[in-house]
C-alpha cells in the first residue's frame, strides 16, 4: 500500500506549477466546509491525507493526489466564497479557480459539492456556470445527507434539480455521506466511467 508521501503529489497556485503527469485526472470543486476533504479522503481510502478541519477556509492552494490504485488524479481546489477570509484572499481563490480550472492537463471530469442541509447557494451556481464551461463530464455531489431528515429527501432532490436546471447542460447529482458511505460507490463508478 502506497504511504501518505506516495499519494499527495503536489500543492500549486498556479496552471504553470501544475505537476506533469499523464493520468486522467478528476477536479473538486465547492464552497469551504462542504465536505471536500473528507469526501477525497473516503475516495484515496486514507483517513488525513486531505486535511480536515472544522474551521472553514483551511485549503488554500489546489492539492494533487494520486489514487490508491494509480489510476488516476485528484485535484482538490480550494473553497470559493469563505466570507471570514479577508475580500483580497477571498477574490484571489476565486481568481485562481477562473484561470486555473481549463488548463489542468488531461482533466476528465469535475466534481462540485453541495451541502445538502442547507438551500443552495447564489456562489454555488455561479461557480456551476464557470465549470460547466470546461467542456468536461461533471457531477454534482450533494453531502451530509445523513443530517438531511428522510422525510426531506425529495424535497432537496427537487430543488437540486430546479436550481440548477436553470444551468445550461444539467449535469447529473448524486447524494452522498462521508459518514454512512451513501452514495460514496456510485461516486466512484462515475469517476471510473468518465476516466
């Protein structure tokens, strides 16, 4: 089994400091405390690989890791619109996701969270807009379903596909838990689909 050093490959802030490799690679995308890091750390099968933290705003550079079967890449980006960051900070993670998110080499697909326990977000979809022109397979992971009443499901459901079927080309959800594994296989099967 690869060690905690073989599977993080590289932090940059920068398209030109992005490390070369050849495998297909899968970009994360979402606002700060959405679920990103622990959401990676579930998918490369390591518990602290991606750094977790209860404090929103932590991840401020775009991480490379390798999967645990060497297959591919993910590309954790930081999150967008973390209000307690200064505006400039805030402003210059936004502009790095701009000008960095169409020059990842061989990008195959983009993954952008939500946060399923609260309505979507204005940033949320302005973001979507900014990814859905890629050009790339994408996937709405809606997290922290197992804080979502059984009896809201549908509702959330419903609003996922209202608010961003405004977008042009609906792109596909899944629910998911990194805490009870909902939906975290079906993740999987799309990443190895769309690589």
């Amino acid at each position: 089994m690869a060690n905690k050093d073989q599977q993080f490959i590289k932090s940059a802030e920068k398209a030109v400091d992005f490390p070369v490799s050849n495998l297909p690679r899968i970009a994360f995308f979402g606002r700060s405390n959405v679920g990103k890091s622990s959401l990676i750390n579930i998918l490369l099968k390591r518990k602290n690989l991606a750094h977790t933290s209860s404090t929103p705003g932590k991840t401020q550079v775009i991480n490379f890791y390798l999967s645990m079967d060497h297959e591919f890449e993910l590309v954790d980006y930081p999150g967008y619109g973390y209000a307690k960051l200064s505006k400039n900070r805030r402003e210059a993670i936004d502009r790095m996701i701009r000008s960095t998110v169409a020059e990842i080499p061989n990008l195959q697909g983009i993954i952008q969270l939500i946060d399923g326990r609260i309505a979507t977000q204005k940033i949320d979809l302005t973001f979507e807009k900014i990814l859905n022109q890629v050009g790339v397979p994408q996937m709405l992971a809606i997290t922290k379903v197992d804080q979502v009443k059984k009896s809201q499901i549908m509702k959330l459901e419903r609003r996922i596909e209202t608010d961003f079927g405004k977008v042009p080309n609906i792109i596909e959800y899944l629910l998911t838990s990194t805490v009870s594994g909902y939906g975290i296989a079906d993740l999987q099967q799309w990443i190895y689909t769309v690589i």
